[in-house]
C-alpha cells in the first residue's frame, strides 16, 4: 500500500512531538486505557487526550471503548508503511554515496 503525501504529512506530523513519540512506544508494547496514558505525564487529561486524537488521524493508533474508558492501541502496521518510505528516501541517499564513491575512485585511477 502506497501513502498519499497527506497521510505522510501526518505520520510524521503526528510523531514530530516527543509526548506522541512516547505514547506510539507505551501502546505498540500494550494497549492503555487514555486516562492510563494521561497519569504518566505533566498535563491535563484533555491535552493527552488531543495527542491521541493527533495519533489516531494518522492511523498510527486505534481507540476503542471498554466500558468507560477508551483503550489505545499502536497499529504497527502503519509504523511499517512509514519506514518503508524512510527506506527508500535511504535507498536514494545510499545511491548518490555510491555514485560519488565510483566517481572519487574513477578520479584517483586517472
């Protein structure tokens, strides 16, 4: 599966911020209720909240009830499909080095 340019803008929209960051390592290891997720961090349960929201418009993580509370869980199938992409930005990177590595090689045999 390919991404759009939108949904790419915001996966890494969404991890850019350290708390999602830490949010995306709690719940791909095991799912948490958000009122869990919000008594590991200085701020309200409102703003926890909103980072999940955040999360969850990337497709990054999926919200479910449970009862009263909404349990979040990590989609590591959209984590894989993010780095893919990093890895071909890599391949490209990689590339260019051989290239100029061939190029810097050809210059010395001259």
């Amino acid at each position: 599966m390919e991404l759009s340019d939108a949904e790419v803008d915001r996966i890494f929209r969404a991890l850019a911020d350290q708390t999602r960051r830490d949010i995306m390592r709690r719940v791909l290891t095991e799912e948490a209720a958000v009122s869990d997720l919000a008594a590991g961090y200085d701020m309200t349960f409102a703003a926890v909240q909103k980072h999940v929201a955040v999360l969850e418009e990337a497709g990054l993580v999926t919200k479910r009830p449970r009862g009263r509370q909404r349990i979040v869980r990590g989609e590591p199938d959209r984590i894989r499909l993010a780095q893919h992409l990093l890895a071909r930005y890599e391949n490209i990177w990689r590339a260019r080095i051989d290239r100029l590595d061939a190029l810097l090689d050809d210059t010395k045999g001259s």
